[in-house]
C-alpha cells in the first residue's frame, strides 16, 4: 500500500519579464496550454501525493484555481491554491503553513520547470525517504566555467565538482518549515536554504526535461521538445482594379485611402484572401473557394477580416497554431512603403503571430505592369499543438 505523506509545492508567482510576455510566466501558454497546467499534469500522478499547493500572483488565483480543478479532477488528495509573495522565499513561505501533519516530504517545484517529468518527481521523493536528507536534483556541467573579476578571468573551475541544479528540490517536511521559519537572508534555491540551516544536502540524477524555461527562446526550444509538427502553405490572389470610383482599396484589411478599389464578391482584399489560402494550404484544409465561396451572400462585400478569422478557427481546430506569415504584393501600384507599418500591425494583431508585408514589380510585364490590378503572394508557417 502507497503512503501518501508528500506535498508537493509549485512555485507559479513569477513575472517572467525576461520571457516578454505579457501575463506571469505560469501562465503563458506552451503548446496550447500554459506552463502551470503542464507542470501540475506532471505531478499528479506522483504515487504518494497527498497535497498538491500552488503559490500564484493575486490577480490569477481563480485562472489557477480553474485549471488545477480541471486537471485534478477525479483525484484523491488535498489540492490549495495560495496568494504568492514578493519573493521566491515569501511565496513558499506562504504555502509551508497549510501542510498537514501527515505530510512528511515536501517537494519544491518552479512552474517554469513545467517539463521535469514524474519519475524525477518520484527519484527526488525516494533519495529523501531512503537517506531521511534534503535531495536536489542535478545536471552536469558540460560549459568550461570560468571565475571572473570586473573583466578579468581569475580561474578556470574544474566542472568534475559543479553541477546545475534543478526542481522538485525534497526535504522532510519539519526540517524544511523549521529552516524557513528562522530564514533571514533570501536563497535563489532551498538547498542553499536548507545548507545554511545546517542540513545536508545530497544529490540525485536530474532530467534534461527539467530546464528552466526564462526566455522566449527557451520557450521555442520547449515546443520543440513536443515533437510539434511544422507545416508551411502558400496562397496567392488576384484581382483588378474596379471601375467603380467609389469603391475604396483595402489591403491587409486596412483602408487605403485615395487608391481605387478591387473587383471581388467581397471587399477583393487581395492581401488578405492569400494569406487565408497559405493557411488553409498548410493545415491541408482546402483554399478560400471551398470555404468561403462567392456563392455565399454573407461574404459579399466582406472586409477581408472576416476571412482571415474564419480561417484561423478552422486552423486552431485541426490543432494548429500560425507562427508567422510572410506576403508579398506584385504591381505597379499603391504604393506599399506608407501602409507597411499599418498593415503588419494590424495583421498581426489579428492573428496573433508576426506579418511582414513586402512589394515588388513586373518590370511593366503583362497586366500587372500595365496596372490593371494588384495581386499578392503569402506564405505561413503553423506549428502542430497536439503532440505530448
């Protein structure tokens, strides 16, 4: 029969500045699902747990609350969700008060290690209950790591001794209430507290799986580690000029003011109607004619928006998300450098991934040349979020 004496202890009240998003970091999403939710995924099916505790920042507590419901449901042991403090220290602190005496081991985890595993949940738990000491898991030191002063390089330091730590860090569960109790100076992790304490600290294999995600690029390199599938598509458009006087020009869903309109059933926003074919082209969905044909009255004299996100619907729910689009515009005229800022700024907006717009010409070939009309060129690439 499993004991369940462990709590675990997720750390989630991080900014993530240097991640550059505009939510804490526990919360920006990886793969279709944020950074907590992957971490809490990994930890409930740890034999032995008995309280799972979450420290997030106030203004996420009911965002937390509804993913961990969701994710524990059906399961047997406590589940808490605390207010983080200023510091890593003060938000662990403030999980330590609601253990249990059952509890016996507690693990220390960071969100943003969201990929560390549960078998290196269950290595840190056994080391700790074997030994009765504080256990970190660790990586070794494959850089030359040099000891510097100002500019000047002291020492090389021999990596045979260093190692990277990493998460679930394990304690027994008095020893480490007791150490953060009497804590005066702030640690950047709770072995160092734990030393500091006076308690050994011994080390356990750590899990590639377990590196910290703190930038964007670490968050690319994390998609990566989920076998996401990339898929590229191209779609192109055209469309002459209209000889309606009044009907104005958009491109990229913007209003091009004092330029002449397109022919089209819809606004003929040749910008837009190629970028949902390369959307479309990559996710294997068809193209904008057997989607959105000219057979359908809703469209007719549609701003090119209204296509853009019905394709990204019908993208999202083959399981897909658009990591950037590229178009270019092929004609004499209008002129493209004006409107570039406006138009990537507003088609990025809409479909979450970075635009870029470029032009070019024909060398006053064919009708193009002749500036009879405008057409345009899209590539997109989209990354699968279904693989785990």
């Amino acid at each position: 029969m499993t004991i369940r004496d462990i709590a675990v202890v997720v750390v989630a009240a991080g900014r993530g500045e240097r991640l550059g998003a505009a939510k804490p970091k526990a919360f920006v999403d990886l793969v279709g699902k944020p950074l907590l939710t992957h971490a809490i995924e990994n930890i409930i099916s740890l034999p032995g747990l008995a309280h799972l505790i979450i420290a997030v920042p106030e203004a996420h507590l009911l965002e937390a609350r509804e993913a961990l419901d969701v994710v524990a449901a059906g399961t047997d042991f406590a589940c808490d969700v605390v207010v983080g403090g200023e510091t890593r220290q003060a938000s662990i602190s403030n999980t330590l008060g609601l253990l249990s005496n059952e509890v016996q081991i507690v693990l220390v985890h960071d969100a943003a290690r969201a990929l560390a595993p549960t078998n290196l949940f269950e290595r840190v738990a056994r080391s700790v209950r074997t030994d009765g000491i504080s256990a970190v898991p660790v990586m070794r030191v494959t850089d030359t790591i040099k000891r510097i002063d100002g500019v000047i390089v002291k020492e090389t330091l021999d990596r045979d001794y260093l190692r990277a730590a990493q998460t679930p860090q394990g304690f027994i569960a008095n020893e480490l209430t007791s150490a953060y109790a009497s804590a005066v100076t702030e640690f950047t992790d709770d072995a160092a507290l734990m030393q500091a304490a006076g308690h050994t600290v011994r080390f356990v294999e750590g899990d590639e799986r377990a590196f910290k995600i703190t930038t964007a690029e670490d968050l690319a390199a994390a998609e990566l580690r989920f076998g996401s599938i990339f898929r590229t598509g191209i779609g192109t458009d055209v469309h002459r000029f209209t000889e309606d006087t009044q009907k104005p020009l958009y491109l990229g869903t913007v209003l091009w003011p004092g330029e002449r309109g397109l022919d089209g059933h819809s606004d003929g926003d040749a910008v837009s109607h190629a970028i949902v074919d390369a959307l479309l082209s990559a996710a294997g969905l068809g193209d904008i004619g057997s989607n959105f044909g000219v057979d359908r009255p809703e469209f007719a004299g549609a701003n090119g928006r209204v296509f853009i996100e019905g394709a990204l619907e019908l993208v999202n729910n083959a399981g897909f998300n658009v990591q950037n689009i590229a178009v270019q515009i092929i004609g004499n005229r209008p002129k493209v450098a004006p409107h570039r800022d406006a138009v990537e700024a507003a088609l990025t907006a809409i479909i979450g991934a970075p635009v870029s717009l470029s032009a070019t010409t024909t060398d006053g070939l064919g009708f193009l040349g002749n500036s009879e009309g405008v057409a345009a060129v899209a590539t997109a690439l989209i990354a699968s979020r279904l693989a785990s």
